[in-house]
C-alpha cells in the first residue's frame, strides 16, 4: 500500500510510521522538518506545511490513503492551528482523490456516562485542554463531511511508549477500562490498530477507540 503520513515524526506519528514500513508498505512521511527523520527503505520524506492546501493537495495526489497524525502542541494557539490544518487536510485530501482518510483522535471526546465526555471531568488536565477540544471538533467535522471515507481512532485516556503487544480491546464511543479502572495503551500497539485498519476497514465513516 502506497501511504501518505501526515505528522511522521511527532510521538503517534513516528510508531505509525515504524509499524508501517514493517508491514511492507511504502510510505511518504509528510513533515514540517525532513530532517528529524532518517534514511529508510521504502520510505520518502517531504517538506510539508498543512496550512498551504494546493501544495498539500499535489503532495497526496496518487497515494492510497491518507494517515493524519498532526497536531498542534507546538503552536501558541494550538486549539485554532489544529483546526487550521485539520481543515486543510481534509480539503487536501478531497482534492487529490485518494480515496480513504485515517486520523489519530484524542480520548477526550469519549464518553464516561451518557452525555458526559472525558473532557468534561473539571480535574482533565489543564494543558491537554485545547488539543482535547480539537480532536472532538476535528471528529463532528469529519461526520459532517459527505465526500470522504474517513476514520478516526481514538486511544485510551494514557498513551504511552511501551510494548508491541498485538493484544487489545476496540470499541466505539465510550472508554474502555480495564478491571482495576485504569485506561491504557501503549503507543506501539495504537499502531498496531491503526494500520489493522488501513489494511482491511472495519469503521469506516465512523470513530473507533483502542485501550488495554
């Protein structure tokens, strides 16, 4: 599979793209600083900036899908960068033709209760806020959108490096916990779901969320 990824060396992207090139896959990482990444077969780097939506459109043009891992922690106005570029890609990815788009969520959106998200317990951590916000408007954006087949995959309330497992729960809208109440995924087997995806769609058009 010829894939495009968006945000190939941030924290989600860069176990995306391991997981990728592991499976065999040939992969154009899309990033804002080619060099953080390194030489490797089947794999080609760009300079890209999600903003600039004509140039983004050429740079997808002929690839399968689309794997979005952008974000914007590192921006002053990270909720309204985000958007920005979420607005952008999927723009992008309309234009170019390539068929299918695939997007690391946030847990945030998920609900705890009926009608209650993660994101409205007052003790959700204060710096997570804004790209917690994105996410979810990111996701009422996709299921608004009619052009493309989309997906989004949610991880568990603590994404963190740890091990390629391969064993994992999915669900749709609500966490997922384990039996001492904890939410946990590592970030190795959060790719191990998102390319489980890629490879044969099981969600599309709609969200879906991984934990332990």
């Amino acid at each position: 599979m010829n894939i495009a990824l968006i945000g190939a060396s941030g924290f989600i992207g860069s176990a995306l793209l391991r997981e990728a090139l592991a499976r065999g896959h040939r992969v154009t990482a899309l990033v804002s600083r080619p060099e953080r990444l390194a030489p490797a077969a089947q794999l080609a780097v760009r300079k890209a900036d999600v903003l600039d939506t004509v140039q983004l459109t050429g740079q997808l043009r002929g690839h399968d899908l689309v794997l979005s891992a952008f974000s914007g922690h590192a921006q002053p106005d990270i909720y309204g960068y985000y958007m920005r570029g979420m607005r952008s890609i999927v723009g992008a990815v309309r234009e170019s033709g390539v068929p299918r788009l695939l997007v690391v969520g946030g847990a945030g959106s998920l609900e705890v209760a009926p009608g209650r998200k993660v994101i409205d317990d007052p003790g959700f951590p204060a710096q997570w806020r804004a790209t917690a916000e994105g996410a979810r408007d990111a996701l009422e954006m996709l299921r608004a959108e009619q052009a493309l087949d989309w997906t989004m995959l949610s991880p568990a309330a603590h994404i963190a490096p740890g091990a390629r497992t391969g064993r994992f729960r999915l669900g749709t809208d609500q966490l997922l916990v384990d039996d001492v109440g904890e939410s946990r995924i590592s970030v190795e087997d959060y790719a191990v779901a998102m390319l489980d995806e890629a490879e044969q769609p099981k969600h599309l058009r709609r969200r879906f969320c991984i934990a332990y």
